[in-house]
C-alpha cells in the first residue's frame, strides 16, 4: 500500500509517497489579473512529471507555490516526509546505487564518506575514460607508460596523444589514472 505525506515545506499544494512519487494536491488557485480582476482555476490532482540528466543524475520534481519555482530532488523529499530532515553534516544514500530510485526502503541519511564508498560497492564510481571530457583511455595510459619506460620524451607523448606534457608527466607518475596496471 502506497503511502502519502505532504512535501516539506508545501503542506497542502504537494505529497510525496514512500515509493517515489510526488503529486499535486487538487486545489483553487486564485490568481489577480492586470485589470484587477480575480480569476478563480481549479487545479486538478495529478502525479508530477519527473525528470532527469542521463542516468547518472537524480531524479527531480519542480514545484511551484505563489509564482515561486523550485526543482528539488525526489529523494531528498521522501526522507524529509518520512525520516525527517538531514542530521548535521549527513546526505543522502541510495542503498542499491540505483539514482533513480527514490523508494523509501532504498534510501537513508549517511554521512559523506559513506556515499563514497557505496560508489566503490556498487561500481558507480566516474574515473578515467567514464568521465565524458577525457581525452585518454586506459589502453592509451598503459601505451604512454609502456613508452615512457622505454625512454620517449615526455613532450613526444603528449604531442602524440594531443594532451599537455603536464598530462603525461601526471600520468607516467602515476598522479592520476591510478587504477590503470
């Protein structure tokens, strides 16, 4: 049975369920318009649209109240309603590594180092060649130090890779991509 709490903050405009949902509570707006007048809308009830940046991001809701827009996401408005607010220096933990899911059983208040490690647990971590700006990848990284080892310069490698000599210095100490062989 799915259950139903008023969204933190907009009791009485929006609810927010134990598997993840948020809906808009049916109820008449009043609105002024420019000539003075008063326009009276009913707004019906209605699950909200959530939505995402590609799967490595959290789903969100927008919620409006009196002309006033905010996307927040549905995560934390499900431990706000049933847990309550976020203990000093805690966030929020996907216990299956799933972003997207904002079940209530799928998620509790952790501290940040716990977050961290549940990347590692659930192989979720962005390194190397998942991070969508990198130029390298791991078989070049292991090319680079395979080459480095046999003596090419520095300044040859990173003109062949298009990369900065600062790049390959990085790399051939092992600065960064550490968990390439």
């Amino acid at each position: 049975m799915e259950r139903w709490l008023p969204v933190v903050g907009y009791e009485g405009h929006y609810e927010v369920s134990d598997l993840g949902r948020v809906r808009s509570i049916a109820r008449v707006i009043t609105r002024t318009m420019r000539d003075g007048s008063v326009q009276h809308q009913r707004q019906p009830e209605k699950i909200m649209r959530q939505s995402t940046h590609g799967d490595q991001w959290y789903a969100r809701v927008t919620l409006c109240v009196d002309y006033q827009r905010k996307t927040i996401s549905v995560h934390t408005l499900v431990l706000e309603a049933f847990v309550g607010p976020a203990p000093d220096g805690m966030e929020c933990r996907h216990l299956d590594g799933n972003l997207l899911n904002a079940r209530l059983e799928n998620l509790e208040w952790g501290t940040h180092l716990e977050n961290e490690n549940d990347k590692d647990v659930h192989g979720t971590r962005v390194f190397g060649s998942r991070i969508g700006t990198s130029v390298l990848n791991e078989r070049s990284i292991k090319y680079i130090r395979a080459q480095y080892a046999r003596g090419k310069k520095q300044r040859h490698l990173a003109s062949m890779f298009s990369v900065s000599p600062a790049t390959i210095n990085r790399v051939v100490h092992r600065q960064c991509w550490k968990r390439v062989a």
